[in-house]
C-alpha cells in the first residue's frame, strides 16, 4: 500500500480541460470506492493490493458509465436510427480508466477523491493491462474510431473477437526479440460484461444438400459465439456506444455415453479445441498467412456479427426480441442518400475495415438467399448497398489470398455462392469489354493457377457499393495501379478518406500541460472541433507562448527520462534532441535506413570527436511478427548497434541509442509527447497513411520523412517549410525500378555509406559472430527492393539540417506550433463525418442525451440544428 500512497500535495495537477472537481462529486467518488472495495473486491484497506485499488477505481468509473449506456441503447431502439456497424479483426484499445474519465468529464473529481483517500491516481492507471487485440495501426485505428463514432453521436458498434490472447508481449534478450504470451485477462477485465442470452451459433465444415432451387447446409460442426460488452464513451455528450467482441465456445451437450465408453475426458479437450478460435491474435498485418485457424477466426467474427445485427434490426422496440420488421427493404441504403424520404428507410451500413471481414458478403447473401428465401438479384443488391470496403495497403503480399480447397471443406456454401456472385461480376466485365480475356482473368475474384485462390479485396470490391483509401495519395496509387480494372469500370464507388487520430487520447490524455495551453489559448472546444487549433498560428512569433511550449515539451522529456531509467536502468539527457522511431518493424518501415544514420554519425564523431554535433538520443520500439526473420534480424542488428555506440567513451552522451521495449498503446502515450523529431521514412508508394505520424504532428514533434502515406496531405496542411521532406517521389521511384534499380552503384558511390555497410557485414557490431548480419547487408546490395540505398544521401543530408535547426530553440519552437497548428485535418472526427456522410448516409448529431440523473426529454439539440 505504501508504495501507492499520495505523499506530495504539490504532485496533482488540476488540469482546466479536464473539469473541476466538485465537492458533491468527490464524496460520492470516495463512498463508491469503499464499496467497491468491500463489496465487489471483499477486502479491506488493511490486506488490499494496489491492484485491488485499481480495480476499485475501475469499477467506481464504470458506475459513472452504466446508465448512460442503457440510457444511449434506450435512445436508439425509441428513435431506431441508422446503425453503422464496423466489423475490424483487431482493436488496439489501450487502457481504458483515464480515456472513460476524461470523455465523462470526471477525472477532477477522481483525481481529488483518490488523494483524499490516500492514494495516486497516476500509479493506479499504471496497473491497468492494455487491451492488445490488434498489431498496430489497423487496429489503433479502428479504436480511434468509435471514440469518434461515439463522439459524433453516431448510433455506432464495433464488433470484432474477443481474444484471450492478445499481440504478444516483446522481451529483448541478448539483443534478439523474443516473445511471451499476453495473457491481458489475468485477472479480469472490469470494463465488460458477457451477455451470455444472446449466444449465436455458428456452422463449420459440413456438406450442402440442394431441394428444388434451395440450398441447405447440413451436418456441420457447430460453435457457439457468446458476446461480452464494452462501453465506448462519448466525449460529453453522455453518448455512450457498444464494442461487442465475440468469444469462442464449445456446445455444451455431452453425450451420456461418454461416462460409460470412458471418454469424457477426450470429449472435454475436444471443446478446448472449439474454444482455440478466439484464443490468440495473429501476429501479423501486412503479411498474408493462409491459415485454417485464421480463416474460421474471419467467418467467426463475421458469422455471428450478421446474426446479431439481422435480429436487431428485426427487432424494433427496446429489449424486445422478437422480430416485428421481417421486409429486408430498408435494410441497406438506397443509392440516393440525399432524399430525407429514403433515408427513413436507411438502417443498416457495414464497414469492412480491410479484407478480413470480407466474408461478411456471402454471408449476408447465404442468410438473405438460403434463409430469409428471397430472390438472388435483390439479395446482392442490398448486400452491395449494405456493405462498404476499406482498403489499408499496397503491398501485393499483405493481401488476402484464399485457397479454394481450404473453402470447400470449411465453408462449402459460401464457396458456392462466391462462385456465382464472381459469375455474374465476369458477365458484367465481358458486356463491358468483349474478347478482352486478360481483363477477365486480372478482374476475376477466383485466380486460377497451380493453386486455384479467391482473392478476397476483390470480393470486396464487387460485394460493396464504395472503395476508399486512407490517404489521397494512397487512394490515387489503388485507383491507377492495384484497382484500376475496377476503377475503370465502377469509377463512382472509388473514394478516399485519409485517416484520423482521436485527440483525446493523442493529446488531452497523454498530453494534459500542452491541452491546458492550448485550452488558455483557444479555450476548450477544440477538443471535439479540432480544426480551431489554426487560431495557434497567431502566436507563432509570440515568445512568451513559444518558451511556454519548450517548457512544456521539456518536462514531457524529463518525464520520459525518469520513465526510462525506472524501468531499463538507463540515463538519457533530456536536453538532447529526442528521434523517435516507434512503428512495427517491417523492412518497408526503413528502419534499416535510420541504422544507418546512426552508424554514419558515430563514424563522424570517432573520425572527429570535437567536432560541432547536435548530442541526439535514438529510439526505435516496435514488434517484429513472429515468423519475419529479417525484421527481427533488424532489432538485433539496432541492438547491437546500440551496444557499441552507448559504450564508448569518445562518443559519450553525444549520442545515445535506446530500444523501447515492448511499444504498445500505453508507451506511445508516454514517448510521443517527449519526442522531438519523428521519423516517418517508408519508401514513397508502400504506406497507405500511418497515422503515428499524425500523433507526434498534434504533439509538437517534427517529421522527417518521404512523400508518402499522409505525410504528402501533413506537409500541405502545414507548408513544406515547417517539415523535413526527402527522398525520392513515387514516381521516382517507379521510374528507377523501371530502368534497372543497381543498389551497389550507390554503395560504391558513397563513402560513408560504404564504410557504414563494411562495417556491418565485417562483424563490428557482432564480434562474437562476425557474420551476422551478412544477410542484411547482402540483401541490400543484390536486392534492396525498397530503395534505401537510393535514399540513403537524401536522408543524410535532412538529418544535417534537423541538426542545424535544433541548435535554434525558437526556429525549432516555432515549427512545432505551426505542427499543431495545423494538425485540425487529422482529427478521427472529421474522418468519420466523411464515412457518415459519403459512404453510410447518415448525418453526425450534437445532440446531448441527458444524464441518467435528467428527465430524458431534457435532451438539446444544438442551436444551429
């Protein structure tokens, strides 16, 4: 208990974004958690943990939750909006308790209760388990989203799997990643709760008998999904939305004669293997594995999400389930989303966020054709107007490949009604483009070859009424180069929407001294209108705001520093600039390019150790996924690196080189606000947008990085000027490629990138085994299919120039507030409001659902509504 004890008065921080603590509130606060405590948790303070604290706090805060959940579900059955139903394999949610108190406007009151009752609020967030059901910014991405799904009012729900384990804990021994099992549900998670009533069955494997013109599934192995609740808060408009994650669970008859034949025991491990479908996250999002597991994980997930949002949508008054609307009618949208009258009649829009949840189209099909017998053409027609589809790479092996062979045992019905709706899209392409074969064979979504495979973007593509990108150089690269049979015949489903970064959590959570002087600035309604953040760039010459920002952005330093040394042991200079690196390590990421910088510099200070030089710490943190044997080399070889250059005396603390162990949601919150420059270098065409960019951008960091991703629409928003832009374009790159890419030309060329790979490949940095990193190095010079020997010059020079400009504290001040200044575009709120608008057809809401403790008909609309 010690440990959490609140010795300090002067350690809380009463932050004016976060709400003032009232009297009232506090009292209330304190009774909750002594109940808690005793009721929920059964202890008392004498023999409570810190742990038992947390959970207390937790509970506590969800109180503060429950009626306005109930209240926001009342809210929806009674006026039976349009609901948009995200369907995303991964969530990479973070922690909970300081985002459900900030969106409750309750974090004072919290603050000040826990202080009353002798405890630190700051070290009981820190016990909280990350939610890690994603791999890294598909996932984070989709939590971003119905923060702002809920933000906006939206009648929202995330589905997806309720993993037991999530993306895998990294350890770094020896240099080498290794990785330990997540087991996030440990002891509980207090946010959700299991509804267990409504249990969905689930079909595997099985054949398919034919009576007349219909279909029927028989003899299938049957699952049970069973859903467990979390609440997703608005911020203060007491919206609060549902993420409905599914869990794996064996059917629960036993066969009487098991007692008796002597395998019950046999019968009990066969529903651990029924269970195995929710039991990990694939550790990988940008390269295809075509696995059984994963491919029943994706029918799982979409199978049980149709059944639910087909007897909601059947089922029109609240807490009713029978279903009273039975014409499938209204159940899409209707081509013309700007006709009030049709928009009555709108209920139902899904998102695929990318290929994984692609079997959510024949699905919906199997379900409109096979059970609810309505005629095929309709069937497709409101699955198209239902369904919309977001594409998140450009990497042709990331993208989902299906053998048919693994489809017709595990999924024989759904392969069938595939084959039909890929026979009617070919009829529509030889209509188009007779004779033109090539076309139908590129267009097809069955690939024929030694292996015949469905390719699933492209059922996707036919099975949706809209396509988008994450960024408009993204959309354009999928519109002229992966789409473009696609986009030359279905040129209005195309559409892009450059992703976004909730700014609670990527600022007013995790940055709570540069929210409050912004807040002194601009008050407090940038918050959910991010774009008001341009009123900053009246004070850019301002320099009593300026050294108020360098301030800010210090102490985030030193906090970061005394983070690091509590946890590795190592002391890092906060006044050196802070380069940070934090992605997953993937070779399109370049982080090989960033080594590279880092051998080149230090060559520089043992060649000459008086010379003029920016002292500049590098820190690189990310998961490398399992099986990617050149990616965990990457960590290794920047281990090693680091080995070196950290322990020699000539180099000091001029440079320093730091591995972030383990990055995940929680670290990014404590690393992004301390950094200084980020580092953002993928070869130009291969990120679809990235959106770590954006969090550093809204914190006041500087990018160097390529025209790449949402780096090209970053640098528009903010002027070439306030960014360090190099490289070669796109179209440099293609062209090079096309004339014969030579990469040990520019090894040849290059001094100092010579002397940086010999020293690499000779052993340098792994003494102990010369050879190495002679794979990495070799791969570059016969290979180097992503250009870094091509960029390497550029980006050299750049980083000479952020040396120069860090050396001027106000220059470099000042371009971090024109940063944030220009950070309003990338806002998840106005991402959102686009998908609301052009893709779902439904219009984002300011109304305020009263608080639990309020007539319901208090509710206001806006004043402009």
């Amino acid at each position: 208990m010690a440990s959490v004890l609140q010795s300090d008065h002067e350690k809380r921080k009463q932050i004016s974004v976060r709400g003032i603590a009232q009297v009232e509130n506090v009292t209330n606060f304190k009774k909750s958690f002594n109940r808690h405590l005793h009721f929920t948790l059964v202890k008392d303070r004498n023999v409570a943990t810190p742990r038992d604290y947390f959970f207390a706090l937790a509970h506590t805060v969800r109180d503060n939750l429950v009626g306005r959940w109930i209240r926001t579900q009342q809210y929806y059955y009674e006026k039976d909006p349009k609901r948009i139903y995200y369907l995303s394999l991964e969530y990479y949610m973070g922690r909970a308790l300081c985002n459900t108190m900030i969106n409750l406007g309750i974090q004072g009151a919290c603050d000040e209760a826990m202080y009353q009752v002798g405890l630190d609020i700051e070290e009981l967030q820190e016990i909280e388990e990350d939610a890690g059901l994603g791999n890294g910014g598909l996932g984070r991405l989709a939590a971003c989203f119905l923060d702002s799904m809920a933000t906006l009012g939206l009648a929202a729900y995330g589905y997806g799997i309720r993993y037991d384990y999530g993306i895998f804990t990294q350890k770094i021994q020896e240099g080498w990643q290794t990785e330990e099992p997540d087991d996030w549900l440990q002891y509980g998670n207090p946010w959700e709760k299991s509804r267990p009533e409504f249990t969905i069955p689930i079909k595997f494997y099985g054949r398919i008998e034919k009576h007349g013109d219909k279909y029927k599934w028989v003899d299938c192995q049957m699952v049970y999904a069973m859903p467990y609740d979390s609440p997703i808060p608005g911020y203060g408009n007491n919206t609060v939305n549902t993420m409905r994650l599914w869990s794996a669970k064996a059917p629960k008859n036993f066969d009487l004669k098991f007692f008796n034949d002597g395998e019950y025991i046999q019968a009990v491990c066969d529903r651990n293997l029924a269970e195995n479908i929710s039991r990990v996250l694939y550790p990988n999002d940008n390269m295809f594995e075509g696995k059984e597991l994963r491919l029943k994980q994706e029918y799982f997930m979409v199978a049980a999400t149709l059944q639910d949002i087909i007897r909601r949508y059947k089922s029109s008054k609240f807490g009713c389930r029978d279903p009273v609307r039975t014409n499938f009618e209204a159940f899409p949208e209707k081509e013309d989303i700007c006709s009030p009258l049709q928009q009555l009649h709108e209920k139902v829009a899904i998102q695929l966020n990318d290929t994984h949840p692609a079997l959510a189209i024949p699905e919906l099909m199997r379900i409109l054709v096979d059970i609810e017998e309505m005629p095929w053409d309709k069937a497709l027609e409101i699955t198209q107007r239902a369904c919309a589809y977001t594409n998140h790479t450009l990497l042709p092996e990331a993208l989902e490949r299906w053998p048919i062979h693994m489809f017709e045992y595990l999924l024989p019905r759904h392969l069938q009604i595939i084959y039909d709706i890929n026979a009617g899209h070919m009829e529509r392409v030889a209509k188009m483009w007779p004779g033109d074969f090539d076309r139908m064979r590129r267009m097809s979504i069955i690939e024929e070859g030694s292996v015949k495979n469905i390719n699933m973007a492209h059922l996707c593509i036919v099975g949706s009424h809209a396509v988008n990108g994450v960024a408009a150089i993204h959309s354009d690269l999928l519109q002229k180069g992966l789409f473009k049979d696609f986009f030359e015949m279905d040129p209005h489903k195309f559409q892009n929407k450059t992703n976004g970064i909730t700014p609670r959590r990527w600022l007013l959570l995790c940055n709570p001294n540069l929210a409050d002087l912004i807040a002194e600035k601009l008050g407090e309604t940038w918050v959910t209108k991010l774009d008001e953040l341009r009123g900053l760039e009246k004070f850019a010459n301002d320099q009593k705001f300026l050294l108020s920002v360098a301030k800010v952005k210090q102490e985030n330093k030193m906090k970061f520093v005394q983070y690091l040394e509590s946890t590795t042991g190592m002391r890092i200079d906060p006044s050196a600039m802070f380069d940070v690196q934090v992605k997953r390590i993937h070779e399109y990421k370049r982080q090989l390019l960033n080594i590279l910088h880092i051998v080149t510099i230090y060559n520089r200070l043992k060649k000459k150790p008086d010379m003029d030089f920016t002292p500049r710490v590098v820190m690189i943190g990310g998961k490398a996924a399992p099986g990617y044997h050149m990616a965990k080399q990457l960590i290794k070889l920047y281990n090693n690196v680091g080995r070196v250059v950290n322990n020699d005396r000539i180099v000091g603390d001029k440079l320093k080189v730091v591995f972030l162990e383990n990055y995940r949601v929680s670290l990014a919150e404590k690393v992004i606000p301390a950094a200084d420059l980020s580092e953002q270098i993928s070869t130009a065409g291969t990120e679809a947008s990235g959106t770590g960019n954006m969090k550093f951008m809204l914190n006041g960091a500087l990018t160097i990085g390529t025209l790449d991703g949402a780096n090209v629409e970053m640098a528009e928003e903010m002027g070439r000027d306030n960014i360090f832009i190099f490289g070669m374009t796109v179209d440099e790159v293609d062209e090079l490629v096309k004339k014969g890419y030579k990469p040990r030309e520019y090894y040849e060329k290059n001094e100092e990138l010579r002397q940086a790979l010999d020293m690499i490949r000779g052993g340098f940095f792994s003494p102990e085994k010369p050879d190495l990193f002679h794979d990495v190095v070799d791969a570059l010079l016969n290979h180097d299919r992503f250009c870094l020997l091509a960029d390497y010059e550029a980006y050299i020079k750049c980083q000479d120039e952020v040396s120069a400009l860090y050396k001027d504290p106000m220059a470099w001040t000042k371009k971090c507030v024109m940063n944030i200044a220009a950070s309003g575009k990338f806002s998840s709120d106005r991402t959102i409001e686009q998908y609301a608008r052009e893709i779902w057809g439904v219009e984002p809401s300011d109304f305020v659902i009263p608080p639990p403790y309020e007539d319901p008909s208090r509710g206001k609309e806006d004043a402009a509504k």
